[in-house]
C-alpha cells in the first residue's frame, strides 16, 4: 500500500513537471502570488507591489547575495529589464536582444538565446530590452530589428519568429509583450524616424496576427485580416498627408485592466518634432492642431483593436514628450477606481478607470516652463513663448528661436517605472529635474532617417542632483517625500507590505529605502549603474529579491552635459539576486 502510494505520488510529481505550464489564470492572479513573477510589472495593472512582508523595515538590512549572473558578451549596454520566474526558472532579457534562462536556485545559466540582428537597425536610444512575457510553454519577447521570438521556454527553442514591422523604415522593438485572452500584445519603436504607431495582437500559439491598431488619425485598422475601422477622422488634427508619417509610437509597450476589460497603451510624440510643421505651433480654433492621437494614452478593447477612449497630455505637443508612460490601474483610499500615469510633460495625472477621463494633475517635478498647470479639462495652460519657435520659412536651414524648456525631452519622467504600494497607498515615481535648450530647423521625411527637425541639449538645473525619487499622494497630488540623486534616475522602482521601496542608481547603489519616511535602510553597490527593474518572490520560505545592473539607456547616448557629467559611470551586465536566510528574518 505505501508503495503504492509512493508510486503514484511520484507520477503525479512528474506529470505536474512536465506540464507545468502558465496560465491566464496565473497571469490575472500574478499581483497575490508570491512564488512566481509572470508579468512585466509584477500585475497586469503594472502596480509593481508584492504582498510579501518577510522582508520588511526590521530586518532589510539583513539581505544579502545570493548569486550573481554575468550577461557575457563585449559590448555591455544598458539592462533595462524586468525578470521573470516561474516553475524554478528566472527568464531575463539583456541588450542586444539577448534572452537567458538561468536556474533559480543555483544561478547558472539553462539556456541563452541571441538573436542574429541585421547590419542597419535603427534603435533611437540604445540596444535596451525591458523583458519578457511568459505563456503555455513558451517566453516570448522582441529584437531591435521589429520582430517577436517565441522560445520554448524549457530549452530556448525558436516556436515561431514573426516581423512587427520593416526595420529598414525605423521600426524597432523593446518593450515587453503582454498576454491578454490567448493574445500577444505588442506595441512598435522607432517615433523618431516618422513611423506610424501601432498596437498588434496576435494568436499566442502561432504569432498570427488577430487584429492591429494604429495610433494616428486616418490609418485604417484591421481585425481577422481585413480593414476594420479608421482611427479618428481623417484630418481633423492633422494637416495634409501627414498622418501617414505621424509617429505615435508605442514602445513603452501597455497594461491591461481586467476590471475593465480595456488595454490601456500610450503614444508617442508627433512626427516630426518641429511643431510648426504639423499646424500645432499656433494655437487654433478647437483641437485642428492637436495631432490626435500621438502623445495620448489609448484604452482598446482587446477583442477587437477598437478605441473605447482617449486622452491626450499633450496636444500641439512640440519638446517630444511622449505620452507613452504606464497607466496604473489602482483603487483609492475611498475605494474609487483609478488610473494614474507620470507623463514626460511633467505631470502626474489621474483619470478615472472605467473610461480614462480626466480628473486632475500636479506637477511632479520642478520648475516646469512650458506650460502653467493643467485646465479642468486635462488641457495644458501654455506658456506660448516657451515653444521652441519657427525656422525662418525664407532661408532653408536656419534655425528658429531656441528656448530653454522644463522638463527636458528625456523627461519629468521617462520609460522606468514608478510603483503603487497597497500599503500606503502613495505612488513612488522615479523622476528627473532637468531642461533643455531647443530648437527648431526644416526637416522633410526620408524612410529610415531621423525626421526631428529640431536639436537640443539636456543641462542640470540644480546643483546637487537630477534624479528624484518622488512618494507622492494620488488623493492630493502632494510629494511626502522626495530622495535626490547626482545622476538621473533610469531604473524601475517596487514597494512590497514590508514598507520597503526598492530602486537603483546610475552609481551603482540597489536601494531599500522606508516607504513612509524615504530613508535609506539597506544599499548594495553592484558594479555598474542599474537601470533595469526589481522584483521579488518567495521560496523555501524566505525572499527573494533580484534587480539586473549594467549602466545605458538614453542618457549617456542624448543627455548633452548631462551626459558629460554621468561619462565616469562604467557599463555592467549582471543579475543579481539577494535573499533574506531564514534565520536572519526575525532579526532585527
Ligand atoms: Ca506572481
Ligand atoms: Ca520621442
């Protein structure tokens, strides 16, 4: 009889093994289970908050190392990756469109997959990728030459390869996919190039496409192979042809709101930046120069790729910012549904979660020039004067009036992620406070080329630091607390139950700090400058907690005397994943 039952114990042991599989199940529940992390932002709502409090303020400064992992390779660049572990595995993505699958428990390597990229692709800012999304048997993420690779995720065989978009005309891929009712979600790179923004879905199984959505005003979108609708009115914002180069682009990827049942994605700026090529220098009756939909957030219906709403932070937009930063979806402290976004622009905004209407924004950064706050509308109050101007018509190739503006292009806040803590329920955003001189020259559109038609340069306003990690209230738009750092922030930020707030620095330093005072209660300096996302877990009972170092992104590459000032910092590439032992957690 025992053995009998030991028999069968093991064969279900094995079963279990072989078919361990993820499910949508496991994706919509990934917020409350603490043994695997199986979405880019620890949650569909991308809240970035893990429940667990084994680790806490008493004993963080208890955490140590458990194992390093190097990313190999000559050319070490920006790691801008959020890890995933499932069924014992950590899945990472590193530059250059590489992915690995590395033993949770030993840190060695299983298996590592690169992509073969072709001479000629066009990354605007950097050769980054922020991580994977994981399904079935398969983890699935995209290459800086526009494509998406499913590998089997047990031994990094390629499932299925298929092309997001020509990468020859400036497409590019860096975000990291969603997985939506048997979808794969992706957005498109490449807004500096006059490409035409897009959010595609595909059958998971096969990399098929189900449906595409464009983000510009009269491109047509499709659904099972055929045109299904326009999206907006063919000029209504825009002048002339346009559109068809318009920008848009989705490369920060999205969030998807169960509750809602609503994709929520974010667009890029215009093409090209001179604004006063796009009717949107002067201000207008209504909204004809506004460039719908570009530096907009998009909630889509994931069934179909239709537009259930819109809201534009910065219409006429003309310093390049991108309205493509996360929405999270999250519930207040009277139980309301919300969603909250730092934009480029310089404001925190908050809208409501059932149909992204707008209900008020603060600034989250300082000293912002272009605009003096946000109208009962959600429209900016322009400071006219501070747009950077037009090029003379007459004489080709000269420049118009250069401003400087606040925040710079890089923004109040770019692509690193900022947290929502459960416990608090204050967000954590990872900021910077910087400008920038710009200004405006002719541009006319050539595939594959840069289409700007302006020129910048990034300079500090404060002595003593640019980044700040900013608490800040959703209820009042109040900062609680702010940590300043000499470099600009680029990493992703978490909160857990325990009051902690993990983050890294450009100097190196993995951070804990108190998330109700900002203190700093435990730091480890990981050799390079950490621009890539936290997460943690647990098992055998005690956490886990891993952050990827390796210095890059679009700073060094854009940050004019910024750039200057952070060239000391020296580029990495490793995983490094810390652990609270047992015996150490009840210690204070
Ligand atoms: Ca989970
Ligand atoms: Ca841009």
């Amino acid at each position: 009889m025992t053995r009998l039952l030991l028999a069968a114990t093991v064969s279900l042991l094995a079963v279990t093994s072989a078919q361990a599989q993820v499910t949508q199940e496991d994706i919509a529940n990934d917020a409350t289970t603490t043994g695997d992390v199986v979405t880019n932002g620890m949650g569909q709502t991308l809240q970035r908050y893990s429940p667990l409090d084994t680790l806490n303020r008493d004993n963080v400064r208890n955490l140590v190392p458990a194992w390093a992992f190097s990313l190999g390779g000559e050319k070490q660049r920006g790691q801008e990756t959020q890890p995933l572990v499932y069924d014992g595995i950590m899945y990472i993505t590193g530059s250059y469109s590489r992915m690995y699958a590395i033993d949770i428990k030993t840190g060695q390597e299983l298996w590592q997959y690169d992509a073969r990229l072709p001479e000629g692709i066009l990354p605007c800012c950097d050769v980054v990728n922020r991580g994977a999304a994981i399904y079935g048997d398969m983890v699935i993420f995209g290459t800086l030459d526009a494509r998406l690779v499913a590998l089997d995720r047990k031994t990094g065989d390629v499932i299925w390869n298929k092309e997001i978009a020509d990468y020859r005309a400036g497409y590019s891929y860096t975000a990291a996919p969603l997985i939506v009712n048997g979808l794969v979600i992706t957005g498109n790179s490449g807004g500096e190039f006059g490409i035409v923004g897009e959010v595609q879905a595909r059958d998971v199984e096969t990399g098929e496409i189900v449906w595409t959505r464009p983000t510009i005003e009269g491109n047509m979108g499709t659904l099972n192979g055929e045109p299904s609708t326009m999206t907006g009115t063919l000029n209504a914002t825009w002048p002339g042809d346009m559109w068809k180069t318009g920008g848009g682009a989705t490369w920060l990827g999205g969030s998807y709101d169960a509750e809602t049942d609503t994709l929520i994605f974010g667009a890029g700026n215009p093409s090209p930046w001179n604004s006063h090529l796009r009717n949107a220098g002067t201000p207008t009756e209504g909204n004809a120069g506004d460039n719908l939909y570009a530096a907009s957030r998009i909630g889509i219906d994931p069934a179909t790729g239709e537009i259930k709403w819109h809201f534009q932070t910065t219409p006429r937009e003309g310093w390049d910012y991108d309205g493509v930063n996360e929405v999270v979806a999250y519930t207040d402290r009277e139980g309301n549904g919300r969603l909250a976004t730092a934009d480029r622009n310089g404001f925190f905004y908050i809208l409501d979660r059932q149909d992204g209407h707008f209900l008020r924004a603060t600034p989250f950064v300082q000293d912002i020039s272009w605009a003096s706050g946000i109208d009962d509308t959600g429209r900016p109050i322009y400071n006219e004067e501070n747009r950077p101007g037009a090029p003379t018509a007459a004489a080709e190739g000269e420049k118009g009036e250069t401003v400087f503006a606040v925040p710079s292009f890089l923004g109040g806040k770019n692509w690193m992620p900022m947290s929502f803590s459960q416990r608090t329920g204050n967000f954590y955003v990872p900021s910077n406070e910087w400008g920038m001189d710009i200004w405006n020259e002719p541009v006319t559109y050539r595939e594959g080329a840069a289409y700007l038609g302006s020129g910048f340069t990034i300079k500090p306003i404060f002595e003593d630091h640019i980044g700040a990690l900013k608490a800040i209230d959703p209820d009042t738009g109040e900062i609680k607390w702010e940590y300043h750092n000499d470099a600009p922030l680029w990493g992703g930020v978490m909160t857990t139950a325990g009051g902690l707030v993990f983050f890294g620095t450009p100097e190196g330093e993995f951070k804990a700090l108190d998330d109700e005072t900002g203190e700093t209660l435990w730091s480890f300096q990981t050799g390079s400058g950490i621009v890539g996302q936290p997460i943690t877990w647990e098992q055998d009972g005690e956490q886990y907690v891993t952050v990827v170092s390796g210095w890059g992104g679009a700073v060094p590459l854009w940050g004019g005397e910024v750039a200057n000032r952070v060239n000391y910092l020296n580029q990495g590439g490793m995983v490094w994943t810390f652990r609270l032992p047992k015996e150490l957690a009840s210690a204070g």
